[in-house]
C-alpha cells in the first residue's frame, strides 16, 4: 500500500482501512447504459473506481484501501493508485465481499476501525472523507446515508465491531435497523453522491470529479 497522510490529531490519525467493493466492470454500472451507452458504461464504472480509490488514498484518516474485485483490469488499475487487491472469493455478492475484504484486513490488524465505501464516488474529496472518519470514531457502527437518502454510501466499524453490512436497495434503513448509528454530517456531499444514472452523474460532474471520470465522461452523451 501506499504511504498515507499522517496527522497525529485523534479526528485524523490515519489508522482506518477503507474496504471498497467491484463488481466484474463487464456487470458494473447497468442503469447507466441507458445514457452513456453499453460500450462506453464499464469504462465509467473503472473510472469511478479509480477516483474513489485515489481520493480515499489521500484521506488523511486511511491507513489503506483495499479493494475486493476478481475483475483483471480493474485489479490492477487499483493496485497501480496503491489499493491491495483481494480476490472475491465468496462470488455471493456486495455484502459476502465486504465481510470478506473485513475478514483480511481483521486478520492482520484485530484492533483496526474498518469502513466499508462504494466505488462509485467520482466527487470524492480527502478532507470531506476525514471528516465522515472522524465522526465514525464516536460510535461502534455508524453510516452515512447517500444523496437520496435511501442507501448507504459509507459503513464504518470501529476497532473490535464487525461492520455487518447490509447494502443493496433501502440499506439506509437495514442499517439503522441493525443498530447502527446515522451520521449526519453538513458538508460532506462527495461522500453520499454515489453515481447509479446520467442524472447522478451529471451531479457529480457540476460537483467536481476527479480526472478520471472527467476525462472518460467527455466522450459521454449523458
């Protein structure tokens, strides 16, 4: 892994592992077919992936990343960010790859706060991340809801708590039902505007995306 931004601060010691889950790029992103085209949607889907994972690498609260994929190109354009690679040995889907990805990192740090993160957050910002992270730190299970309020785009677990996930569909509410704590957070928008559609992605495009994205959705029609 990469060498992260160290600060001592207790809000902003980097010592979380973010566990970031991607599908197969060839299954990734379907609803965004529609307004980008089939040919152009996977190329989204790894760009969103590397501006994730290359903004969460520079979050002054992340020790590392880890990105759990058993898709090739994808695998090592991570790695090349500074991501580690875990294949997805379950093939059962979001929640068994998270639990897997937790397993790993547990296994080599007990004691370590992990976060589950989506992969597509193309606006994703260092600082707004650490302060999500930060605000983690004050509770066992904690989430950040998405934009619209019916999702989760950030689950985290500190040191010792199994993140126990729950994502797909309404997972804002599988979240609080399992009793963990909804962070609401003002001015932490890059972190809930996961990209699903042209409509979210031309919101994450007016928020400001990383290259990646920026580059590939220029030949977008969306």
């Amino acid at each position: 892994m990469v060498p992260m931004h160290r600060d001592d601060t207790p809000q902003t010691r980097a010592d979380w592992t973010l566990v970031v889950p991607l599908r197969p790029l060839s299954r990734a992103k379907s609803r965004l077919a529609a307004a980008a085209g089939e040919e152009l949607r996977p190329r989204l889907a790894l760009a969103f992936a590397q501006d994730t994972v290359a903004a969460a690498a520079a979050c002054p609260a992340v020790e590392g990343v880890v990105v759990v994929t058993d898709d090739p190109l994808a695998g090592a354009e991570l790695a090349a960010l500074g991501a580690r690679i875990v294949p997805d040995v379950p093939g059962a889907g979001l929640n068994p790859a998270l639990e897997h990805g937790e397993a790993v990192v547990r296994a080599e740090r007990p004691g370590a706060p992990v976060a589950a993160l989506n992969a597509d957050l193309p606006a994703l910002r260092p600082a707004e991340l650490a302060r999500v992270l930060g605000a983690a730190r004050a509770h066992r299970r904690s989430f950040l809801a998405d934009a619209a309020g019916v999702g989760t785009t950030l689950l985290a677990a500190v040191g010792g708590v199994a993140l126990a996930p729950a994502f797909g569909g309404a997972s804002r509410a599988g979240h609080l039902a399992s009793g963990a704590v909804e962070m609401r957070l003002p001015d932490v928008e890059s972190v809930r505007l996961d990209v699903d559609t042209g409509e979210d992605l031309a919101a994450a495009l007016a928020l400001g995306v990383g290259p990646h994205t920026l580059r590939t959705s220029a030949t977008s029609p969306a």
